[in-house]
C-alpha cells in the first residue's frame, strides 16, 4: 500500500498535505502509511482512495490494467464558423472512476464572440484503448453537443479521433479532436489528423 500511495499521489502532483486535506486525515498519518509503519482502517482507506481516484483494492495493492487519465489535459479541436475552419486548444480536466471519465473544460479556448465556450461530458474507456462518449455546452446560450470517439496511445499520453455534433445553426458537422497531457502533443497531433485527410483526398 505504501508504494502505491506514493505513486499515486505523484501521479496526480499532490503534496503529503494535499492528499491529507483531501482524504480528512491528519498529514502526519499521510507520512506514516507511505513510510509502512501503519496501515489505515477501512474508513480512512476508502477516503485515500477516493481522494487518489483509484479503487480500495488498487489502494491495497492489486494488479489493475487500467491506465489512469485523471489529471489536467489539453484539447484541440477542428472546427467551422461561417464555413471557415478553426482550430481551438482549451484546458480540460478528466476526473476516472473505474471506466468512466468525467470531463470539463477550465478554459474557452476562443473568445465568446469567436465561439468559444465550456462544455462537460462523460467519456467511457474500452480496452485501454479505444475513448468514447458525449459532451454538451455549459453557457446557458450555446446549444453546441455530441459525440467524440478517441483511439488511445498505449501509455495513455494522448488520443485521436473524432466529433459530431450540432453546430450552431442546427447542422450535424463533424471534425477532428485530439487530448493530450500537453499543448505541444495536442497541438501536433491535430496537425497530423488534418495532414493525413488531404493525404488521402
């Protein structure tokens, strides 16, 4: 359990004290599970591993072959306004369960007047390797949701794949969507989805 609490909690950048503030225990109690000198009742556990958003049994040591997404990410879209292609970059925040991603953006990416907005979803990792799910527009005034399908890189750095959904004058439109753990890999891999398309056109 010590080894696994303190990768996990490296994992997600938290400090001794962050992962005591968050799981409600006292930070010297932190110290002694990730040292092995205790270990945690079963109530104190559960809240570590919520705070560490892994399983009791990960917490405890079993094997899991699930790749962890949590964490902040950067998305890059293709998309259209007024028949002109755009490419946004925003902020997002996956927060796993299991086989389920929750996922919310942090920034816009795009000024309003551009079309930017935020917008939440839920994605559902296959195999550790194939992403899935919808999202929707959390401004009041933007009507923007769908669908995004992701293929995901073996060691779960980033993914590539695709969007549909209704554009804001009613429309099913459709473009390329890339996540990664950094805007450059974002970015980069954006580019390459575009280049292969005119490649095969």
């Amino acid at each position: 359990m010590a080894e696994v609490l303190r990768r996990r909690r490296s994992e997600l950048g938290m400090s001794q004290a962050e992962l005591a503030d968050a799981a409600g225990v006292d930070r010297r109690q932190i110290r002694r599970y990730e040292a092995g000198e205790q270990q945690p009742v079963l109530s104190v556990a559960v809240a570590i591993a919520n705070a560490l958003d892994i399983s009791v049994g990960e917490l405890a040591g079993l094997a899991s072959h699930r790749i962890h997404l949590s964490g902040d990410w950067w998305a890059s879209w293709q998309t259209f306004k007024d028949g002109e292609e755009i490419v946004t970059l925003q902020e997002v925040r996956f927060r796993q369960e299991g086989e389920r991603i929750d996922v919310e953006t942090t920034t816009r990416g795009l000024d309003v007047e551009e079309g930017g907005y935020h917008w939440r979803g839920e994605l559902r990792l296959w195999d550790n390797e194939i992403v899935m799910g919808w999202y929707a527009a959390t401004d009041g005034a933007v009507r923007s949701k769908g669908t995004m399908y992701f293929v995901l890189h073996p060691h779960g750095q980033y993914m590539s794949g695709r969007w549909v959904g209704l554009s804001y004058d009613g429309s099913v439109v459709t473009g390329w969507g890339a996540m990664a753990r950094d805007q450059e890999t974002a970015t980069a891999t954006i580019e390459e989805l575009k280049a292969s398309e005119v490649a095969r056109a």
